[in-house]
C-alpha cells in the first residue's frame, strides 16, 4: 500500500461553489429546516415559512456560510 498521496492537501478542500448558496433556484421551507439542522417536521416547516415570509431567500443565505 503506497502512504504517499498524488494529490496535495488543497485539492481535498471542498471548492466554495459547493458550500455557497446561490444556485438562482426558489428556497423552500424544507430548504431552510434542513439548513438549520433541523428535523423536517410541520412545527418546524411552519417556523420555516414564518422566517421566509419575513426575510426572503436572504433568510436561507443567513444560516449557510
């Protein structure tokens, strides 16, 4: 078994583009529980659609890096 690795260690870095929103798509209240951490469950989707009623996609952009 070979303990060297072909790749450095940046090229195991997850590229921003997969840890960023902006994909240009409508966010949904499952989107925002599960960015949350939350389970998707109807409490938790009916605080979801509370939030984005509030805030727009922006509240989704808010929990996410």
């Amino acid at each position: 078994m070979n303990d060297q690795s072909d790749s450095g260690p940046h090229e195991r870095v997850t590229p921003d583009a997969l840890l960023h929103t902006g994909s240009g798509g409508e966010v949904t209240a499952e989107d925002l529980v599960l960015a949350s951490g939350r389970d998707v469950t109807p409490q938790n989707l009916a605080w979801a659609e509370r939030k984005l009623a509030a805030e727009g996609p922006a509240a989704l952009d808010k929990m996410l890096p």
